[in-house]
C-alpha cells in the first residue's frame, strides 16, 4: 500500500472504530468480518474500509455534498476492489 499521512491514517481509521463501536452502519462489522474470513489481517481491513470512508468525506467536501450512504455501502460490498466514486 502506497505511504499516506499518518494523521489522516489515524483520523480515517478512528472513523471506522467508531462504526464499529457504534454498529452504525451494521455493513462495517459485516464488511471487517469479511475481509478477515477471507485472510485479511484486522489492521489490513480497516484501512480497506477507512478507503471507502475516504470516497465519501472527499466528495462531500470536494462537492459539498452529503455523505452518500448507498455508495459508500455498494463500495463496502466490493472490498477489497479499490472504492469508486
């Protein structure tokens, strides 16, 4: 994986703990449980998913727009496939 900025790393990944903590949305824990059944490490899963989180906060910022819950749940689904947005 290509090196990023490691706040961003822990302010992405924190976001994905606090799905997870919260069950909001269920498709997190779903999508982390997954990804490790298919012999991804935990760490490894959540920045899959922190990528996925990705897509949505830089739309919504780049555009000004809401977070765009059914895309970010279709990119879920297709982990560990790179997100599109």
């Amino acid at each position: 994986m290509e090196e990023t900025n490691p706040r961003l790393n822990r302010a992405f990944i924190k976001i994905v703990n606090n799905q997870l903590r919260q069950n909001d949305p269920p498709e997190t824990r779903e999508t982390l449980n997954r990804l490790k059944s298919e012999g991804i490490s935990e760490a490894d899963a959540k920045i899959y998913i922190a990528q996925a989180v990705c897509v949505e906060v830089w739309d919504a910022m780049k555009n000004k727009k809401e977070f765009n819950r059914d895309r970010f749940l279709r990119n879920l689904k297709n982990l560990p496939n790179e997100p599109k947005e």
